[in-house]
C-alpha cells in the first residue's frame, strides 16, 4: 500500500511540473531559512559544549551599586467646620521619586571571593574576567587575541571540547602559573597549526611568556563567558585588578545548579544576598542589587539593553515569534490553498478510488502522505541549500558572533518541522478529497 | 439477488424538491442480464447509485447478496463495494497515471491483497477481455473501446457478484459498442455475473435478459 501511495505520489508531481516547481520552491525555501533559524537558534540557546549544562547555569554578569532619592509629599486639607471656622490638616507622605545615583558593572575578585561561594543548591560555580584583549607578537608580527581570566572551576562548569592537551589545573591558578588554554584560530592565527605539536610551546603576551597546556575548539557563539581566543589563570591578571578590594572590578560569575528547576532558587539567593547587602560606610551608594539570570534572561537582557529580564524577553521573544509564526503562515496557507484547488481536479480519480473499495480514511492517508512526499523533497532540497549556506557562512564568519551548526540534534528538528509542515498542509486538503461524494463526483 | 422494495428518492434544495425515484420495487434473482431504459432524467442512474451503495435512499430497503444493506456506514458500504460490485462507467474514469495493470488492480489494492497475488489476477483479468498485451500502456494510448475493456478487468478482477454498468457503450461507435456488449454476454453466460445495465440503446437492451422501463421516476415495464 505504502510502495503505491509512494509511486502514485512521484506520479502526481511529475504530471504538473509547474504546480510540482511553485510549490517545491516555496516548501524548500521556506525550510531552508527555517533550517538556518533552526541551525542558529540551536547554537545560541542549545545545549552545545562547552554549555551542555546551560540549562543549569545561572550567570552573574554584574553588580548595580545605587542610591534612591526620596522626596516628601506634603498635602493639605482644608476642612469647613459647623461653626463657620475652617480647620487645616495636613498628611506626608516620602516615596522614592524616580531619581537614583546608580553604577552598573562586572564585580571585583575579592567581593565574588568573600560572599559568592557558599550558596545551596549550586554544584560548581566558576569567576572569570570579563574579556580583554592582549596583543601577542611572534616573528614581529602582532595578533590581537580574545583574553580570559579563569579559575581552575571554568573547566568543569564550561565543558570545552579539548583538541589537544589539557586545561591548567587549581595548583596552576594558585601559584599564577603562566600557562595558557588557547582555541584552535588562536592555535591556526599565532603558530600557524592545530596539532599536538602546539602542545608545551611559548605564546609572548606583552612582557611575558605562556606555556600552551591546551587547544580547545571554538565554541559555536560567541557568549562573552566564552568567546575568549586564550585562557589564562586569573591570578596572572594584573595584580592591581586581582587585588582590587572595590566591590566593582572585571570579574563575573556563573553557577551551575544542581538542577535546571533549582535556577530559581540561586537566583533567589544572590537576590535575599543582594537585599542584605550591608554595604561598607565609605560607599557612595546606599544598596546594591544582582542581575543574575539564565542564557536566555542574558541574551534577552543584553539585546534589549535593560535589566528586567522578564520584561527583555516579552519584548524580544513575542515580536520575534509572532514574525516567525507570520513567515510560516503564509507559505503554509499558500500550500494548503495549492492542494485544495487540486482537489477538484482530482475528484473523479476519488470517487473511483472509492467506487471500488477505498474509505475515507484509505483517501485521507493517501493524499497526506502526497503531500509529506512533497514536503520531504522540498525539504530535501531545503536541506542541501541550508547546508551550503550554513558552510559559507562557518567559512567567511559572517554572522560573526556566531557558527550556525549542523548537528545531527538540527537535522531531527529539521525533520520534525518538515512532518509538522507536511502533515498541517496537507490535512485539510485530505480532508476535504476524502468526503468526496462519488456520485456527484463520476456524474 | 438485488431486492429493492418502495425505494423513493428526492434531492432538496432550498426551494424545490425533485423526486427522482417513486417507490420503486425491483427484484433481479442471481445470474441475470437485466436492462434498464428510459429518458434522461428518469432515475436510471439514481437507481443504479442506490444498487452500488453510491447513493442512498430517501425511502425503502435495499437488500443485495442477501444482506440488508440500507444502513450500512461509511467502511461497511466500502468493503461491500470492494468485495461485492464492480462498476462500469459511460467515460471510463481510469486514473490516467497509472498503467493499464495498476488501474485493473486498484480494487484488489483496497482488499489488501499482495503485489504479486495483485498482478496475476489483474493479468488474468486483462487476458479475459483481450488486453494483455497492453498491460503496460497508460489509458491515454488506448482507444475509447480499449479503455472500456480496461474499466471492464477493473471490474471482474475481484469477482464481484454484480456489475452495475452505466452506459458502457455510450461512448463508443456501434461497433466498439458490439464488442463491449459481447464481452459482457460472455462475463454473464461464463462465470455467471449479475449484471444490471442503463442503456439508451434499444440494440444493447435487446441482447440482455430482461428490459426495465422507467418514466419519471417510475417503473413502466
């Protein structure tokens, strides 16, 4: 049955080239850029090293120190007495009014040391700098390298995948050893190859000299927790900088949950942190407060440039996916519109097919799975595009912040969407074949 | 045998109502060659619907092989179909993608029969009304009288009790007509089909069993 539905099906779309072209264009297109959205959304937000755990990560990236201004609110009642006098009374009324002397930023070494450590329902937690960059110079050539200052932690929290060698370890940070993990551009771009032979070489970063313990490749985003093109252990940072016992200096930290339902509690905790936070009498500023939150409340947070990451996602998600919504709808209503016209073109065949045995329900699958064929060859086709597209884009860098991945998880959602896209398209169109009247329909 | 006692049929719009059929009474016993004649319009067709579960009665009771079949379902009226009738239209109505063998074997598919089982009883099929070697062939490389002999092995492959043929020869010159009608004979005489026909050729009728008349919706003869 299946071996002739598939037969009658390739019949079918070689019968109208012309119907079979419009409607591969628009299927293949279509999941091609969906593919590519697929493909991005996934190296952005998706489980991927070296944040296969990011859906247990609570990232810390900085601290806002701040004072409120208040102001007293003074009103007045005049009141009409019974004997013709007039009484005056008078509420206040302090509120904040609006005002605040704020300042926002990355955290010192010493305040994520003394209060960022002891927090339940936390597995691993790392603190790293915020990146910087360093000029390396090699046969007087200078290249510009991504840095990180890291603790031995960022290893285990971030599972970068190691081409070669391995990370520097808690005794490497302790006694500020000058050894470097760098990624495989920095590896290509500084020694001009990505082999073991890299391994145990020097990288000169200004006056000094690292060993290369290991290569690691590049992650697909660039997330700046781990965009970096070298590591290094964060007590050779400049010792002013790891010495800084301001509340605000270049660090962040991130934390990995025990759970992915336990997020909410670490961010709990650093907030009941931040409201109790006695800050030293010297400050300027009266409170401060965390913005700790996940991947997804970072990136919304960051490309809608506010704190309230609540807020970032409602602003960036709901336009986004009332426009990707939009831009399936159409080429959705486009293919089903196609395969309802159709139906009457093909009604007589129907009504064969039913004056000699077929159901409703043998008509129903036969024409949805027509239309899968058709949406399985689209999004074949689809497929090879986004793949091409994918590969130049990786080669040339062009989105820049990130690699658009190819991943064996990508191609089941693609699946996924194609038998989404087939089976919505072609149900009611089957539908509708499959109520044929077979007297109105042969007469 | 085909028993239909009191069967009315009336199609409704919103402001007429037409009667096709009027208690209508017909029995045809196992075996015949029955005719059915009369003008356009005078219910041969619905009553040919009504004896192939295509179409159903306002009114009256169908029974066929036995079986009372007025209130059978959409899979029942299916698989009665499938199992039992087999149908020859004035135009044909093969499925112009598929071979000559893949159109013969559409009634055997919804049987669920095996592909090669399948192929073998189509051939045979083909073979009864002189049409192996086309087997092959799409219907638009056949003659009109070629088609005809395929809608034919399309409706013996799964030997039906009945054929309900609704003008077979109408499409075809006399003596295309004369081929069909031999071959139909010969299904009736051989393997002992029950075959009801509409015709509005008095030569066609005349080599049939017995002769229907309807009139507006009545039977007249």
């Amino acid at each position: 049955m299946i071996k002739n539905y598939l037969l009658l099906a390739l019949k079918v779309l070689r019968r109208k080239p012309f119907y079979t072209f419009i409607s591969l264009f628009g299927i293949s297109f279509t999941l091609m850029i969906l593919m590519l959205i697929t493909s991005m959304g996934d190296a952005m937000f998706g489980a991927n090293q070296p944040m296969t755990e990011v859906d247990r990560m609570v990232f810390l990236p900085q601290l806002e120190r701040y004072t409120e201004f208040y102001d007293t609110t003074y009103t007045v009642d005049t009141i009409a007495m019974g004997d013709g006098t007039i009484r005056l009374d008078s509420t206040q009324e302090v509120a904040p009014n609006g005002n605040m002397n704020n300042s926002n930023g990355p955290m010192s070494f010493s305040f994520l040391d003394k209060h960022m450590r002891d927090f339940t329902d936390v597995d691993d937690y790392t603190f790293l700098s915020d990146n910087s960059f360093t000029d390396a110079y090699l046969d007087g050539r200078k290249v510009t390298l991504n840095t990180y200052y890291t603790d031995a932690n960022y290893w285990s929290v971030f599972d970068f995948k190691f081409l070669h060698g391995l990370p520097f370890g808690s005794d490497d940070v302790q006694e500020a050893n000058k050894v470097i993990v760098i990624t495989e551009r920095a590896a290509t771009n500084y020694f001009g190859e990505v082999s073991a032979g890299v391994i145990g070489r020097e990288m000169e970063l200004g006056q000094e000299k690292y060993r290369v313990v290991g290569i690691v490749q590049r992650p697909l985003k660039d997330d700046d927790t781990i965009a970096g093109d070298i590591f290094l252990p964060l007590t050779t940072i400049d010792p002013r900088q790891y010495a800084n016992q301001e509340l605000q200096g270049p660090f962040q930290a991130v934390f990995l949950a025990s759970s992915p339902g336990k997020r909410e509690s670490v961010k709990k905790q650093l907030e009941f942190f931040a409201t109790n936070f006695v800050m030293p009498p010297e400050s300027d500023f009266e409170r401060i407060r965390l913005y700790a939150g996940t991947a997804m409340d970072k990136f919304a947070a960051t490309t809608i440039q506010t704190n309230d990451a609540d807020q970032a996602k409602l602003m960036l998600f709901i336009p986004l996916f009332s426009l990707l919504a939009l831009f399936l709808a159409l080429p959705l209503i486009n293919l089903i519109n196609l395969n309802v016209s159709r139906v009457f073109e093909r009604k007589s065949e129907i009504a064969v097919r039913k004056a000699f045995g077929a159901d409703s329900r043998d008509i129903l699958y036969q024409f949805i799975f027509e239309n899968l064929v058709l949406t399985f060859i689209g999004g074949f086709l689809g497929l090879v595009l986004a793949f091409l597209i994918i590969r130049y884009v990786n080669a040339n860098d062009l989105i820049g912040i990130v690699r658009l991945s190819f991943s064996v998880k990508v191609f089941a959602y693609f699946i996924l969407v194609i038998l989404g896209f087939g089976l919505l398209s072609g149900i009611l169109p089957a539908y509708r074949m499959s109520r044929t009247n077979i007297g109105t329909a042969l007469r | 045998m085909i028993e239909l006692t009191n069967i009315s049929k009336s199609y409704r719009t919103d402001t007429i109502e037409t009667l096709a059929l009027q208690r209508m009474n017909l029995s045809v016993p196992d075996g015949e060659f029955l005719s059915i004649m009369g003008p356009s319009g005078c219910g041969k067709s619905t009553l040919l619907n009504i004896m192939g579960l295509i179409d159903e009665p306002s009114e009256g009771r169908v029974v066929l092989a036995g079986k009372e079949v007025t209130d059978y379902n959409g899979s029942q009226t299916a698989r009665f179909r499938n199992e039992q009738l087999g149908f020859i239209f004035q135009s044909f109505h093969l499925i112009n993608d598929l071979s000559v063998v893949d159109n013969v074997e559409l009634p055997l598919l919804y049987r669920r029969v095996g592909g090669k089982e399948r192929r073998r009883l189509a051939l045979e099929a083909l073979e009864r009304v002189g049409l192996s070697n086309r087997a092959t062939h799409f219907p638009n490389q056949l003659s009109g009288g070629q088609k005809q002999r395929v809608a034919i092995a399309r409706a013996i492959v799964g030997k039906p009790n009945l054929i309900l043929a609704d003008e077979p020869t109408g499409n075809l010159d006399s003596h295309m007509g004369g081929e069909i009608m031999d071959i139909l004979t010969r299904l009736n005489q051989e393997l002992g089909t029950t075959i009801v026909m509409v015709t509005h050729d008095e030569r066609m009728a005349k080599k049939t069993h017995r002769l229907v008349r309807l009139s507006d919706g009545e039977r007249v003869s």
